[in-house]
C-alpha cells in the first residue's frame, strides 16, 4: 500500500484529468478501500485543492477554485509547457511576455535535468523572436472558447485590401504557423471553409447557439488557404523541378505545390509585397515562369532591368594593372 503522501500525489494525479471518478474507480487505482478516498480527498481540500462531489455517481472531480493549486505534470507536459511559455515570452501574443517569462522562471527551477536538457535542445526552435503581426490575448481566448464550445462565432474582419465587414461562421481550430494565428472556420455567409487572421479580427461577444461540427477540411486543403488566401497578391508559378524537390525548400504554410510532370510542378502561393514574391522564387534556385498575377510578371521585367543597369560597365576580369605580383 502506498505512504499517505504518496497516496494523495497519485489522487491528484487522477483528479487532474478532465474526467469524474467514482469513489470505487479511485479507490481501486490507488489500492485502498472507498473510506479511505472519503479521508484523503477532505486532506486535498484542506490543502487547498477544490476536490467536488459528483451527484449521481457518488464521485469526485477537480473543480476550479479561488486560488490556481499545484499541478502534476508529467515529462511531456512539463517539456511542452515550457516550450510553449518560451514561445509565448518572445511576443506572439500582445501583453503577456513578462508573465509568460515568470511562469517560465518558476518551471525551469523545479524541472529534473533531464528535462531542463530537452527543453535546452527544443529551445531554438522557441526563442526566435517574432517580429509578424502579434494577437491581443483576449481575442485568443476568445475565438479558443468559441472552437473548444463549438458556439457560433460572428466577428469584424479586415481583409487583406483594407475592406471590412462582419462575418458569422462556425469556429473549428486554430492554427500557429510560427508568424501569425490563424482560425479555420466554416464561414456561414459563404458557405464554405475559411482561414482568417486572428490580428485582423475582432469578436462579438457574446458567442452564438452551439452547432454541429462538420467534416473538417484536410489539412492540405487548410494549409494551402492559410498559404495563399488573405494576401494582396496570390500568385500561381511554374517551376522546372519535380515538386519532391520544391518541396524540400518550401514549407506547407509558405505554399503549396503540385506536380505536373516528373520535371515540372506549380507553386501556389501569395504575399502583399510583390518584391518578397519575386525574392523567395529568384532564391529557390530552379527555373520558374509566373503565370498569374500579371503584376508580378510586370514586377520580374523592371527588377531584371534594374539589376542589368547596375551591371553595365563592370568588367568581366581585372586589367593587367590590377594583376598581383
């Protein structure tokens, strides 16, 4: 039989999970009999942890309370708890980077080595700081709720040409691509899957009737929305290289790709600056021909004009006075 102290960790443990236990459900998982889950659970509330009765099941749940009560962790959560507090401390989210750097603080005293090690090695990918548009985060919490509640969600929405309007969808996931929040939503109005930016958007509050989710979109389909839609410019571009090769070089939230032939494929991408289209495929290193939009074909004909102009007049080689003894 478990130490009493290590018998009310192991309770915590369970309790932390979103689920209601049965007394008899407890008192099997830690080894006791059902008086004895009755007698720990009045310690975890003397100790402060909101432990509720359950009607109907003669169970028990961890309730919210006045006050946050020390969480159990195991190695993964800790790991990704840290992650994502290091991400959070770099500015993704507006307001809340000296809080995120407290919890962090506080987390990393008490982490084992050889979690702090792992947290080290993934910090890299974390600590990068953001310099896209950052989301308030009331907003975040926000539109969270309206997915996790499946409550219809109406917000205003600035697009991408400065146009804004209401819109009324039915909230399905957020996505993160490392430079700005995103939301996939069915978008009510016209009816069908919709990728919005979370900095452009503001709630409604309060959120409307619950519905039912529908089949979600693939994520190729998701990603190739939050790639290409919401941008000025959305541009289509023909690349001699197989598309296992382009894809090597370009992430899915970047583009998305399709093969035409062995040697050929397509890149479907979009930006509001024509100058970082036409850099990000000059840089891919295959050759490439844009079929839309004409204004980045019009835009590749005057940087190729500017860029011959600062050639001219170079010389190919150094003279005979410029050769070294």
């Amino acid at each position: 039989m478990l130490e009493t102290s290590a018998r009310l960790l192991k309770l915590l443990s369970l309790l932390q999970s979103p689920r209601d236990w049965s007394g008899a459900a407890l008192a099997e998982q830690v080894g006791v009999g059902v008086r004895t889950v009755r007698r720990d659970v009045d310690k975890l509330r003397n100790l402060g942890y909101p432990v509720e009765a359950v009607a109907g099941v003669a169970g028990y749940r961890l309730g919210a309370g006045a006050a946050l009560p020390p969480l159990l962790l195991d190695d993964e959560e800790a790991v990704a708890v840290a992650i994502g507090l290091r991400a959070a401390a770099t500015g993704n989210v507006t307001g809340i980077e000296e809080s995120s750097m407290r919890a962090l603080t506080k987390l990393e005293q008490v982490l084992p080595s050889r979690l702090r090690y792992r947290v080290k090695l993934l910090q890299s990918v974390a600590v990068t700081p953001s310099t896209s548009a950052t989301v308030e985060p009331d907003v975040l919490l926000a539109v969270a709720s309206a997915c996790r509640d499946q409550q219809r969600l109406r917000f205003d929405y600035q697009s991408h040409d400065g146009t804004a309007g209401v819109r009324t969808t039915e909230p399905h996931r957020l996505l993160h691509t490392g430079r700005r929040w995103y939301l996939v939503a069915w978008d009510l109005d016209r009816d069908d899957w919709r990728t919005f930016r979370l900095d452009r958007l503001t709630p409604r509050i309060p959120t409307g009737p619950r519905f039912q989710p529908r089949d979600v979109p693939e994520l190729d389909r998701t990603m190739g929305g939050v790639a290409s839609g919401g941008y000025r410019y959305q541009a289509r571009i023909r690349i001699a290289a197989a598309a296992e090769a382009v894809a090597d070089k370009i992430s899915s939230t970047i583009g998305t790709i399709e093969a035409v032939d062995d040697s050929t494929c397509i890149l479907s991408t979009g930006s509001n600056s024509l100058d970082e289209l036409a850099l990000y495929v000059g840089l891919l290193g295959f050759g490439f021909s844009v079929e839309s939009p004409p204004e980045l074909v019009d835009h590749l004909r005057n940087l190729t004009r500017r860029l011959t102009a600062a050639t001219d007049g170079a010389r190919s080689g150094p003279g005979p006075a410029d050769q070294a003894e």
